[in-house]
C-alpha cells in the first residue's frame, strides 16, 4: 500500500476457514499482522467473531493504537447498515457488525464484504491498479467476485458479485460455480473420485504435475468452470483486467495458462482481458478493511470541515 492514511488502521479480513489482519501505518505500510483460524459454523458463530476480532486489535494494538478498524465477512454484506445480511459457510444472518464492534473497541468501525474490499485493495495498490474497469476473482473456499467501475466497487445492495451461484455446464450437467471450481470444492472432488487424502487444492495441482490422471480430470474441470465464468464476465462487464486472487492463484501457469488460451479461443468479438494473479496475496481483504477504515475517516473529516466552513 502506497496510500497516506489519517492514523494508524486495523483491516481485519473473516475468511471461511481463516482470519487475517493487519495494522498499517499513516504512510500505508504494514506495521504488524496476524492470523488465526475463524471460528467453526455454530449457533454463536457471529459472536465468536467478534471476540476474535477484538482479540486481533488488542494484539495489533500493541504496536501502535488505531485510529479506526475495518472488518470485512463473506457472504451477503449490506454495507450501508454495516450489516452482515446473510452467510452460508457461517451460519448468520441480519448480523450488525459494525454496532457491535464499535461498542466494543470505543473506535470507529467500517464494514464490508470481504471481496469487494480485496478488489479495493487490488485496484488502488495492486494488480488492477489504474484500470478503470476491472474483476477481481478470488477462488478459495468460495468463489467471488466484484467489479471495479469508475474507481469505486460496485456492490449491488449487497449482492453484486456472488458468481460461485451461478450454473455452467461440466461433463454434460450443469452444476454451480462454486460446487466444482473452488478451491474447497477441487479437493473435496478429488477425495471422493479416488478415496484418497489431500490437504487442499494446492495438492491436486501438485498432482497433475506429477500426471495423476484423476487430479488431472479434477483440475481441468474446475479451469473450464472458471473458464466459463471469465467469458460472461468479459461479455457483460468488459474489464480490461481480471485479478484471479485465492489460494488457487498460486497455481501460476498451470491455472493461468487455460484461463488464457480459453479466453483467446472464444472471445472474439474484442480485445480479451488480460488475466493476472493478485498482487497482494491472501492479503487483499484486510488490506482492503484497512482501506475502508481509513475511508471512513476521510469522509467523516470530510464533513466536519464542511460543516466548520459554513
């Protein structure tokens, strides 16, 4: 991040299965971050989250004290009420996180929707950076998206973005998005065609490069599922870049070489987007929550100096 910042921020990022955040400076430098494993899909999920949350200021804290804390959640996101509407992985609905939060920190809280915030992040300071259109696709335990228009994100009332939902056609079904190309979904699939273990998507991808025939089967469904997607996003948005962020970006040529071959294949009717790894690695949401912490700031001085004027 190269931005000025009004004072020190905490971004915090809540991931389906991990939690990131980071603290960033005036000059927008990372000053510490951490990590830690988000809590497990139960009747208290929303609250343990908070607790979290709390926890990973106090720890950042200790290194310089925030000014304003950004936390960002998947799932359907009204940003506007600071509420989180609704989320399967989690299992909450109608959550008021930025009250909540800011009751308990005594600090001003922005929240957001955990991809929006990456393409955020991404676009002022990463791979989409001076792209007046662009996506922003991150594939983990979901898969996402958000579009960059005329330098902000757009959010739909909360809805824009939700791709993993929609269906495409593998091996003569149609299935969702989500259900074959995600991260979560390519390592679950492989299990179950083949009985055997694996940790993650990371070590399918190793697998087709040692010639598994079914990790093989498994990974070029996923990249054609993507494929598809990148061919409506392209043909209703036009972006000039589309950042492909996730664990799944990690894969490099092995997912980013289909991805390209595809789109020069079928879309023909202009120029394709150029389809690039994220910049700013599983980083993007917290810096991104950062990002919006230090907005809000801005805004509300913003209208202060307005109102001191008149």
């Amino acid at each position: 991040m190269t931005e000025c910042l009004p004072g020190p921020v905490v971004g915090v990022d809540v991931g389906g299965t991990g939690t990131k955040a980071v603290l960033v400076d005036t000059f927008g430098a990372v000053l510490a971050h951490r990590r830690s494993a988000t809590p497990l899909r139960a009747p208290d999920t929303a609250q343990r989250v908070l607790d979290l949350t709390c926890s990973l200021v106090d720890e950042l804290a200790v290194h310089a004290a925030p000014v304003a804390v950004g936390l960002v959640v998947p799932g359907i996101v009204d940003e506007s009420r600071g509420t989180a509407v609704f989320s399967a992985n989690l299992g909450w609905s109608d959550v008021p996180f930025a009250a909540l939060l800011g009751a308990r920190l005594g600090l001003p809280v922005a929240f957001g929707h955990d991809v929006r915030a990456g393409a955020l992040a991404e676009h002022r300071s990463g791979a989409a950076r001076g792209a007046a259109e662009a996506v922003f696709l991150p594939v983990g335990t979901g898969v996402s998206a958000a579009h960059v228009h005329g330098g902000g994100v757009h959010s739909g009332g909360g809805y824009a973005g939700e791709v993993g939902q929609v269906l495409v056609e593998v091996r003569g079904q149609r299935v969702r998005l989500e259900a074959v190309a995600s991260a979560a979904a390519i390592s679950q699939r492989y299990r179950e065609w083949t009985g055997n273990p694996v940790s993650g998507a990371a070590e399918v991808a190793r697998l087709v490069e040692d010639g598994d025939p079914a990790a093989t089967e498994v990974w070029d469904d996923a990249v054609d599922a993507l494929g598809q997607a990148l061919i409506w996003l392209t043909a209703v948005l036009a972006p000039e870049v589309v950042v492909v962020g996730g664990g799944l970006s990690q894969a490099g040529p092995l997912l980013f070489g289909p991805l390209a071959r595809r789109l020069a294949a079928d879309w023909t009717l202009a120029s394709a987007p150029r389809v690039v790894p994220a910049a700013l690695g599983d980083r993007a949401g917290s810096l991104g929550a950062a990002l919006l912490a230090a907005d809000l700031l801005e805004n509300a001085n913003s209208v202060i100096n307005r109102t001191e004027e008149r």
